[in-house]
C-alpha cells in the first residue's frame, strides 16, 4: 500500500501563538491509503496542525508535500482543491435541510443557473456505493441519528473531490456499537486508494483502525510507531511523557440514607416526553452513573434535580423533605451542587475574576454574604482555600477565569462546589474536554466526594469514566431508565448495546 | 498584570485614542467646510472652559448621567432599554403635575416629585420586562414601541389635564405649561457653594444642585451592582445566563426587577432641568435625552465614572459649541465628534481588552507551566 513519494510530508512545521508554540519542528508523513492516527492530549497540538495542513492557518516556519511536491494553502479552498478534506468534530451541517441538499451546499452542480440536482443525486448514489455508505439523499438531516449524521460529513467530503480525509475527533459522539459502524466505513475508504487521518485521544481505537499512529506531545511529534508495536498503556505513556493512572478500584459502602429520590418523574415539552416515569434514589456514600447517548434525557435528568425544569408528573425528595416546587436557589442553598456539562456555558463567569466566580451558586452562602451584601474579602479568602486545596494552577485570584486552562476551570469548579459542603453532587461529564493528567485528579476528586459522605449523580458519555467510577449505573434511553448495571462486571459493548436499546430485554 | 494596571490600560487607551480620532475625523469635516480646525477648536476650548461654561456643562451632563445610569442598568444584565427616552418624558410631565398638584414641606415637597417620577419610569419600562418574560417580546421592540405610546400618552395628559388654564397663567398668547412648582418643590441651587469659592456666577445662571443626586446615584449603582447578591445576580444573568440560572437566579424576575430599576432611574432624568431651572413642564422642554444617554453608557463602559466623563464630555461639547454659531462654523461638527467618539471608543475597548485578555492568558500559561506532573516547586507555593 505505499509507494515512492508520501502522500502528505511535512517539515519543519512551526506555528508559534502569542506567548504559546503550538507546533515545534513537527515533522510526519502520510502514505497514500493508509490509515494515519495523531494522538495527543489537548493541547498537544494535533488540531493547530490540521488547521495548518487544511489552509486555515499558514505555518510560521516548515514545508508542506504532496506527492512530493511542495504546496502551500492561504485558505482551505485550496486544501479541498488539492484533494483534501476534513470532517470536523462538530458537523457543519443544517438540520432543516436534506441529506442531498447538506452534501452539495457550497459546490453545487450546475447546468447553466440551475442546480442540477439529477445530477448530484447520481454522484452521492455512486459514492455511497463505492464506499459502501448509503444514506437517503432525501431525508431531512434532522431526522438522522449522530453516526449516520458523519457518514454524511464524509459523503461531503468525498463530493468535494477529496483523496486525503482528516477525521478530527470522529469517535468523540459515537456510541461502541456506531464506533464499528465508522470503523468499517474507514477500511471501506482505504481499500479503494482513499488516506485517511484520524485524530483522537481513545487509543484502544486508534489501535485498532491505525497502519501508523504518530503521537504528539507539547506541540512537537514525539514518535510514529506501528500498533503491533505498542500496548495502549505504553502509547498513553508516550503522550503525557510519563506513568499515568487509570480509573479502577472502588471500595465503598453506601450508606443507608437516601439523599435524593426521583418518584415517577416526567418532563413534557411540546409534544415530547423528555423524561418519563424516572424513578431514581440516591444515597449518601455512592455515585450512581447516568449512561446514554447524548439527547436521551440525561440534560433533562439534571435540571430536573436543579429544579430548573418543572415536572409535569412525578415528586422529586431530598433527605426527608419534598422538594418538587422548590426554586433552584433554595435547593443550592439546601446543599445540592452541580458540576455542569459545558463549563463555559454553565459554571463559570468568563471575564470575571475568580474570586467574582466563587460566588456563583453560592450567592447566599452566610460565609460569602452578609445580609444583601458580598463579602470580596471573604470570597478571595475562600477562593485560595480552593486554588490551594484542589491545586488550582492560577498565577491568582484576580485572573479571569478566561485565562485558565480546561483541566485548571474544571478543578476550580469542583474545588467552589465542594468547599461548601453540599450533600449531593451533580457531575456532569466531569473530565470532557481535559487532557489526561487533569482528568485523573478530577477522577481522585469525585472519588473523594464520595468517600466523605456525598451521594453523588455521574453523567457521562465516556463508558470507562462510567464503568471506573459508578457504585450504580443506569442506562437511560428515550428519557427512560432502561437498565440498571452492575459497573464491577458490565462492558462497555455490554453497556453501548443498552444505550443504543439492542439489549433493552436480555439485560441482567 | 495588576488590576490597577489593567484597569487603568484598558479603561483610559481606550477612550483617548477614540477622542483622539474623533477629532481628527472632525477635523477633515472642518476643512472639507473650508474651516479651520484650529480655530475651532481654539474657540470652543477658550469659551467651553470659562466659568459660565463649566457650570452650564455640569448642569448638561446631569440628566445625561443620570440616563446613562439607567440604560447602563440594562446594559449589565444584557438588556438593552431603548426607552429611557419615553420613560423620563413621561415621569417629568406626570412628576411636573403632581409638584404643581401639591404643596408640602420642602424636604417631602422634592421626595413626593422624585419618587413620582420614579414610580412612572419604573412602571413604564416594568412593562417592557413583563412582556417579555410572559410574552417573549424582545425589551427593544417594546421599548420603542412604548416610547411612542410615552409620548403621545404624555402630551394627551399634558393638553387635557395638566396644562396650565389660560385664566391663571396671565396675559397673551403663552406656550402651553404645567402650573408652576411652588418653591417648596424646587431643588436648591449650588450657587452658594460656587460664590465660597469666591467665583461669581452672572445672574440668571446657577448651578443645579440636582447634581448631588446623581452623584448619589451614581454612587448607589457602584455599590449595588459590584457589591449586593441584587448586583451580582444582574451582572451574571448579563455575562452567561444559563450559569446564571444553575447557580440559582430567577431569570424572569430578575428581567422584570432590572427593568423597573432602570425605569426609575430614567424617571429622574428629566428631574434636574425640572426642579432646578424651569418648575414646570413645557412644549419645549429637553428631548433626546435617553437616546444620548445610551451614548454615553456606551462611552464610559457602563462605569460609573467613565458614564460620568462622558456626560461631562458630551456637556461641554454642546455647551462649547455654541460659540461656533457666532464664527459661522457649523455647530454641527460637534454632532460628528460625539458620533465618532462613541463608534470608535466601542472599537477601541474592544481591541484594548483583547490584547489584555492575550497577556492574561499568557501570564496564566506560564503559571500553570509543564503539568501536569510537573515539579514546578516555586509555583506551587504560590
């Protein structure tokens, strides 16, 4: 599968950003029909180069190769041109449009004024049958589900005239079961000339579906190996640069009494059922993890708790106490504390100080507030206590939360929520978007949560996070809890094929 | 950086570059007239900063800072109240009736006045707030909506009930006019506190001592916005609202409240001419307050003291322009440095805290250095 001249080559790459190198010196080749992985941690520098590779940014220093010749992209209509094409993490499609109408948006067939539509109708036929995709061109694309909606990115892609896909990320929002489906979809594209570039982080599939795998470490290219030669553990170690720990081992004893309970608790908005019938208990001393593919209630699930959804049927207790018509400031008050999904959109005050932020969601607290009125004084005394307690890498308290990185805002977060010393804790995905090192001490946090006392709530679309650290798993499904699991025995094969509702009668 | 550094970065390159230009862009304007900037700017400086000017700016820059407060109100929780306009309107002709209406000791004479005017500029824009937290109208919409029927509402009030009967308000043809407020109801001047400093004021002219309340009020923003659960609520419902809402704020009622606040404090604008020059409510009394004080929000970043720099700005800029009549240079170009000086100044803040938001970025990195194992012994003790 290789010949002479790499399909891509690049040199020297270079790209410094004010104050930060997010690419030294990088130096790969990737062979025509092969299956190229980078893998990184965030950060590392895997998307500054693809950016570079497909002309959204110029290189400060190195040389790009295709097929031995040098080239260079000022926008990424000259990457497409040059046959290649990029899937990004987060499709860029219209909902409200056709399958048909997404692939051809932008490069239109034309006769004469007219959009030929026969025309690309054929075209997208015949790529979905060399490749082995189909997919309905005139379906509306609201109406697909997350793998079918990618199948169609590639489809965009391969319209477009590409010979070279990057992937970026392309597991990140599939369930195990979809995983597979993309997979065969990848080896579909190899065998017949197409190369392939996949990002990731998920080393077990980049294993699996790699020729070769070059790993990326602090913005430089620290090795290309062969994935018969390596163990998934020794890859990681090549990306951090160091040992790392694994989410494993619990040894807890729930306790008696039960923090929260869901009775029949259903959400209605518009026509749809969101969240229907939950029954859900949670007790002092355990995590109880949420698993399901994202939309299916999960979100709801939570706001439910947070008290910012109204119930149409169903009571929501806490403790002793009914809670179902509380406002959501006075079940935080109550000691409910939320880690949230999207840390920027939820639980932080980007341009603010971080001492401004420790009041968020704890705008009552008697400790930070007197009366009407803020204590700053109190606010940065306690937001040291969390920098220095759950090692918050900040030069301050005066920084705006803007300037820390993921992993630091995401221990910020957990350190402001726990310093009060709520009774329940809802993590949601707690460690998306933070690279390694950060997510083992979020791990370690969570665990500490449980093991003072807390009945914590796990939400999570990463099954490992799941299976390591819930005493409980429930799936949900449609907004239902479909199966409860037992996470010492359970896959995720087992756990992706209840997600997905193919073993919603055999569960055990 | 240190926050004095930042703020003091950000907060005065910003502004004097943008007056930089802004004078430079009027400065063409003059010449393509066939007018020399030097002269008139010359002129207007000479003239804007005697005695009389300056007291005649303070006197300007009150109601502007005072509507300035009252859209910077919205501005911090993201609405965006175009009504100030309508709602001091509405409470000067309603609050000029119920002064002239009654008469009661002095100190409760001017709270009676003030708090009517708050009242109508409270309800008036409440409204706006309610129809949008129970009917999704966007507070733009309605509020210029509701400026028109401010008007129209004022001047049927005006005409029909508070108009001044042509028996009572003496010989010949007069403008129409409220009943004069009795003294009781008027806010005392300053002057005796210019003529200690040993200036005398020419007569007819004074300085208004509304301006305490507005420094008052001024004050009060500060401390409630950055120093009340009320204020940090409002600036988080305005930086990220759905943090805002996890953390416990009830962002409909927090709509509403933040809207009536601003439409009492737009009920005071029109109060300082109101109490301290006129005592009545007139045909011709001061419009286009609230769509300038949008300006001058904008202008000083919805900080107390910069709306207060911009508000003396924009005072001396149209008291010092005056003096362009009498050399036959268009008073207008002064129309055209406040116009650039509030785009630029947007632009420029913008620019300015970027490159900020770049350092702090930087400074942070450089703290949080080689993790996430690494030893870094000096950082972590910080």
């Amino acid at each position: 599968m290789t010949d002479s001249a790499p399909a891509i080559e690049l040199q020297g790459i270079t790209k410094r950003f004010p104050g930060v190198i997010a690419n030294e010196d990088v130096t790969l080749d990737i062979r025509r029909g092969e299956v190229h992985a980078i893998v990184g941690e965030n950060g590392a520098g895997k998307s500054t180069l693809m950016k570079i590779l497909y002309g959204m940014q110029p290189p400060d220093e190195g040389t790009i190769r295709l097929d031995g010749a040098e080239v260079e992209f000022r926008s990424p209509k000259d990457a497409i041109a040059a046959g290649i094409g990029m899937v990004h993490q987060h499709f860029m499609l219209a909902e409200q449009l056709t399958v048909l109408e997404n692939v051809i948006l932008g490069s239109e067939p034309t006769t004469g004024p007219r959009i030929d539509l026969r025309q690309a109708r054929r075209r997208i036929q015949e790529l979905g049958d060399r490749y082995g995709m189909d997919v309905d061109p005139d379906v509306l694309l609201e109406e697909l589900e997350v793998g079918q909606r990618q199948r169609v990115e590639i489809i965009k892609v391969l319209f477009r005239g590409a010979e070279i896909l990057i992937l970026d990320e392309p597991t990140a929002v599939l369930v195990p079961q979809e995983v597979e489906e993309l997979f065969k979809n990848i080896r579909e594209l190899t065998e017949q000339g197409e190369t392939v570039v996949f990002i990731s982080h998920k080393l077990d599939e980049v294993l699996e579906i790699a020729d070769r795998i070059t790993v990326m470490r602090q913005g430089r290219t620290v090795a290309t190996v062969a994935p018969d030669e390596v163990t998934s553990r020794e890859l990681a170690e090549l990306m951090v640069g160091s040992e790392l720990p694994t989410p494993d081992t619990r040894q807890t004893q729930a306790g008696e009494h039960v923090v929260l309970s869901l009775e029949g608790a259903t959400v209605r908005e518009g026509p749809r059922t969101t969240l229907d019938a939950v029954d859900l208990t949670l007790r002092e001393g355990e995590i109880v993890g949420v698993a399901g593919v994202e939309g299916n209630g999960q979100a709801v699930l939570i706001d439910v708790i947070l008290g910012l959804k109204e119930l149409a049927e169903g009571r929501v207790r806490y403790g002793d106490q009914d809670i179902t018509d509380w406002a959501t400031r006075r079940r935080r008050e109550a000691g409910i504390a939320y880690i949230p999904e999207d840390r920027h959109h939820e639980g932080l005050l980007l341009p603010q100080p971080l001492w401004e932020n420790t009041f968020l969601g704890h705008q009552t607290d008697p400790e930070l507030t007197r009366g009407q009125w803020l204590r700053p004084d109190a606010a940065r005394r306690r937001t040291e206590t969390i920098i220095q307690r759950y090692d918050v890498r900040t030069p301050g308290v005066d920084v705006a939360a803007h300037a820390l990185s993921g992993g630091n805002q995401q221990k910020y977060i957990i350190g402001r929520e726990m310093v009060a010393e709520p009774a329940l804790l809802i993590a949601a995905h707690p460690t998306r978007g933070i690279d390694v090192g950060a997510q083992a001490a979020v791990w370690d946090l969570i665990r500490q949560a449980r093991d003072d006392g807390l009945a914590v709530l796990l939400v999570s679309a990463d099954l490992d996070e799941l299976i390591g650290l819930s005493d409980r798993l429930s799936v949900i499904l449609r907004g239902r809890l479909v199966a409860e699991l037992d996470p010492s025995v359970v896959t995720p094969e087992e756990l992706g094929a209840h997600m997905t509702g193919a073993a919603v009668e055999d569960s055990p | 950086m240190s926050k004095w550094r930042r703020l003091l970065l950000v907060n005065l390159t910003a502004p004097v570059a943008a007056l930089v230009f802004a004078f430079a862009v009027s400065s063409i304007a003059l010449l393509i007239s066939g007018n020399s900037p030097i002269t008139a700017f010359a002129r207007m400086w000479e003239f804007g900063t005697r005695l009389d000017s300056i007291v005649s700016m303070v006197n300007k820059a009150v109601p502007l800072y005072l509507s300035a407060l009252a859209v910077a109100i919205g501005f911090k929780m993201g609405l965006f109240n175009i009504g100030v306009e309508g709602q001091y309107r509405l409470a000067a002709v309603v609050a000029a009736a119920a002064g002239a209406a009654v008469t009661l000791p002095a100190p409760l004479h001017i709270l009676l006045i003030i708090a009517v005017a708050m009242a109508v500029g409270g309800v008036w824009s409440g409204i706006a707030g309610l129809l949008k937290v129970t009917r999704g109208v966007h507070e733009v919409i309605s509020t210029i909506m509701l400026n028109f029927i401010a008007f129209n509402l004022g001047a049927y009030l005006f005409s029909n009930y508070f108009r001044e009967r042509a028996e009572e308000g003496g010989a010949g043809v007069q403008i129409p006019k409220t009943p004069e407020i009795p003294e009781s109801g008027r806010f005392p001047s300053l002057n005796p506190l210019v003529e200690a400093f040993g200036f005398e004021l020419r007569p007819g002219l004074s300085l208004q001592g509304f301006v305490i309340i507005a420094i008052i009020v001024g004050i009060l923003y500060w401390l409630v916005v950055n120093r009340t659960r009320f204020g940090f609520d409002l600036r988080a419902s305005g930086i990220n609202a759905p943090a805002a809402q996890a953390s416990g704020v009830n962002a409909k009622r927090m709509v509403v409240r933040a809207m009536v606040l601003s439409g009492a404090v737009a009920g005071l604008v029109g109060l300082s001419p109101l109490l301290g020059f006129f005592y009545r409510y007139t045909l011709d009394f001061e419009t286009g307050l609230g769509f300038t004080g949008i300006a001058v929000a904008l202008l000083g970043r919805n900080h107390p003291a910069g709306m207060a720099l911009g508000a003396l700005l924009f005072g001396f800029l149209s008291r010092s322009s005056q003096i362009l009549d009498l050399e036959g240079i268009p008073p207008e170009v002064v129309v055209i440095v406040q116009g650039v000086v509030v785009l630029s100044v947007v632009v420029a803040y913008e620019v300015v805290e970027r490159m900020v938001r770049r350092q702090e970025a930087r400074a942070a990195s450089q703290v949080m250095g080689d993790q996430p194992q690494g030893p870094a012994p000096a950082e972590a003790a910080t």
